[in-house]
C-alpha cells in the first residue's frame, strides 16, 4: 500500500530540494549591508544613463537596451508604454531590487551602487498603478515602512499625493 505514495514522496523531495535551493541563495544586493554612503540629505535628481537589462532567470531578453532618462527633483514623470516594455523595470532599478548589466543609474550625482540600500530606499515612495491597501487605517498604510513617520510626515505625504483632500472628507470610524 506504500508503494502508491512513492510518487508522492518523490514530487515532494523534488519540491523541498528546489525550495532549499533558493532560501539558501546568496542574493547578489543584500539588503541588509550596512555599507555605502549616507549623504545629508537628498534633492532627488535621477539620472538612467545608457542602461542595459535582463531579469536573471531571462538573461538572454533583454529589456532595456541603452535607456536614458532623466527625471528631475520635484516634477512628476510618467512611463508610459504597452505591457512589458520595462516601465516597472525602471522603478525595480531605482529602488535597487536589481542592478543594470551596463550602464549607471544616479541619484544627484551619486552611482546607486555607493549608496547604502537601507538609506536610499527609506527615501524613496513608490504609489503603482494597482495599489495593495493593507487591512488597517489609512495612517497606517501612509505610514508603512516607515516606523518613525510623524503625523506631520503622513499629512505631508497625503498632500504631496493629492490625497489629503479626498482623506479628509472621509467618516471618521
């Protein structure tokens, strides 16, 4: 009677080895290193200059071929483009969750590169296109991922986004 769940077992150990292949992986941007630059303080000018880019499990699609772009401190920008064209491969760059195979990505001046991840990204909002509310109050998911936001920060943050407005015309619950 064993014998019928050997197929089961099989499948299993297969999946286990797959599963404890990638925990065990050393990803190449820790985001945990302590390491890089802390400026003072940051103005926000963004500089993509002749980047190259493949998503590792697809090395041999290329998404970005020599893009260039700068994006100014203060002014809003948009990507636009059909399905797949690497309108969110731009931001994953930024943010840093991958680094161009050629090519320099700039933030005032600075390669992306020398920054310390932590730093950086603390600096950085992203609101996409479909956003994921989490199951708690509008402070909080203003405030996600920043554990030391003030109200001040939320309120400012609200008003930069056009959603102060729209928050406080909300019942109070």
């Amino acid at each position: 009677m064993a014998s019928t769940s050997l197929s089961a077992f099989a499948t299993g150990q297969a999946a286990a080895f797959k599963m404890f292949e990638v925990v065990g992986r050393k990803p190449m941007i820790d985001a945990y290193c302590t390491k890089g630059r802390k400026p003072h303080d940051i103005v926000g000018e963004i500089k993509i200059r002749d980047v190259y880019f493949s998503y590792p499990a697809r090395p041999k699609e290329l998404i970005l071929k020599g893009l260039s772009l700068r994006i100014r401190s203060g002014k809003t920008t948009a990507l636009v483009g059909r399905s797949g064209s690497g309108k969110s491969t731009v931001i994953g760059l930024i943010e840093r969750f991958y680094d161009p195979l050629a090519g320099e990505i700039l933030i005032d001046g600075i390669d992306l590169k020398r920054l310390q991840l932590g730093w950086i990204r603390q600096k950085m909002g992203l609101v996409s296109q479909e956003p994921v509310l989490f199951a708690a109050s509008i402070r909080d998911n203003i405030a996600y991922g920043r554990d030391d936001a003030s109200s001040q920060d939320i309120m400012a943050a609200a008003a930069l986004a056009n959603a102060a407005n729209f928050i406080s015309e909300l019942p109070q619950v």
